[in-house]
C-alpha cells in the first residue's frame, strides 16, 4: 500500500481469475452522498466492472452503499459512475479492449493523500482453469518450502 492511501473496497478475486498486466489510476466522477458513504467505507467491488459507453469508460455494478443522512438527496446505490481519465489513456484503453481482448478491472477504490476518491484498474487477461490450478499449486510449494525452511535453518 502506498503512503497516504485510505482503501476502501478491494476487488480481492481480481488476481485469482486474472493476469493483471497493468495498472492504473482513474478519478471518479460523485456525488457528495456517494463521497460521505465511501468515507464511512461502504463499498464494494465484488461483481463491479469497467466499460465503454458512448466513447467514455463507466465502473458498472459498483456497489456503494446510501447514505441515510442524505435522506432524499442520496443516490442509487449501483449507478454507472464516470472514470476520469486523460484522453490519451482512454485511447489507449479502449484500443486494448477493443482489439487485444484485454479487459478492465477495478481492483481497489482508495483516497489519495489529497483525500480525493481514486479507482484503481487493472488491464487484465483472463486466467483459464489451468492457470489458476498452476497458481495453486506455485503457492503451495513457496508456502511448503518456507515451512522447510524454517525447520532446517
């Protein structure tokens, strides 16, 4: 974790069922309820996903949770959000996705030291049934030998 982060939501099964090849920040476009709820850390990633609508890139699905203070003026938990983005990035992005297969992950919603919300993304493969058995299987030999390790020496 980086100094002066506040994570709020993880996206934990992101690195299970993906290749996470890059990673990026993106602002978020919110609403003053949505800010106050993610202040009080009522977030989650667990089925959010980013994509293209219109020429701009959307977290859909992301679940962040009302604010009852906000009463009326509150927002809908699961609206498509804007990402923030320099256009070169979102070219960049959305030529990737569209051509390459690549696909755009958010794995972490955070505050940055400026206390302003961010939205971490990966640019990611999708891992086949194999790759994740692979990865099983190299976690448990690293966890194996460090236990041998510790034994011997």
């Amino acid at each position: 974790m980086a100094q002066g982060r506040k994570v709020v939501a993880q996206n934990r099964r992101a690195t299970h069922d993906y290749f996470i090849e890059e990673r990026l920040e993106a602002g978020l476009q919110l609403l003053g309820s949505e800010v106050k709820s993610l202040r009080n850390g009522r977030a989650s990633l667990g089925e959010a996903y980013a994509g293209e609508d219109k020429g701009e890139l959307y977290l859909f699905n992301a679940h962040i949770a009302e604010y009852a203070p906000a009463n009326r003026f509150g927002h809908d938990p699961k609206r498509p959000r804007k990402l923030l983005l320099h256009r070169r990035q979102l070219e960049r992005l959305l030529g990737q996705v569209r051509r390459e297969g690549y696909t755009l992950i958010p794995l972490s919603i955070y505050f940055n030291e400026r206390g302003l919300a961010k939205l971490e993304l990966g640019l990611a493969k999708g891992k086949r049934k194999v790759d994740r058995r692979e990865d099983v299987k190299k976690r448990d030999w690293e966890r194996q030998r460090a236990r041998l390790l510790r034994e011997r020496g």
